[in-house]
C-alpha cells in the first residue's frame, strides 16, 4: 500500500503541537513497519529539534 506522501506532509505541516508530530511520526514508523523513525530540524537561529520512537535513554 503507498503512502500518499503529499498528505503527510499537509498534516506535518498543520501539526499543532509536539503530540501531533510524534503521532505522525509514529504512523510513518508503522507504514513502513520499521523499528524506529525520526524528525529533526534545525529553526532559522540554529536550535536543534527531534522527535521520534527511540526510547529516551
């Protein structure tokens, strides 16, 4: 089954808040039935963001 990708991206982008992205994220993971899964950016002054399925520790 393909992932309409365009889709996702709509909804990643009108994410309203960090459970919205983890819970994209996580649909990603399971569409493609891998083990883990990751978003990172860098904003516009250099700060560092992540969310994903990876135990914190």
């Amino acid at each position: 089954m393909a992932l309409d990708l365009e889709g996702y991206l709509v909804r990643l982008e009108q994410a309203g808040g960090l459970e919205d992205i983890q819970s994209l994220i996580i649909a990603l993971r399971d569409h493609y039935r891998v083990n883990h899964a990751v978003y990172h950016w860098v904003s516009a002054d250099g700060e560092q963001y992540g969310y994903g399925t990876y135990d914190p520790s």
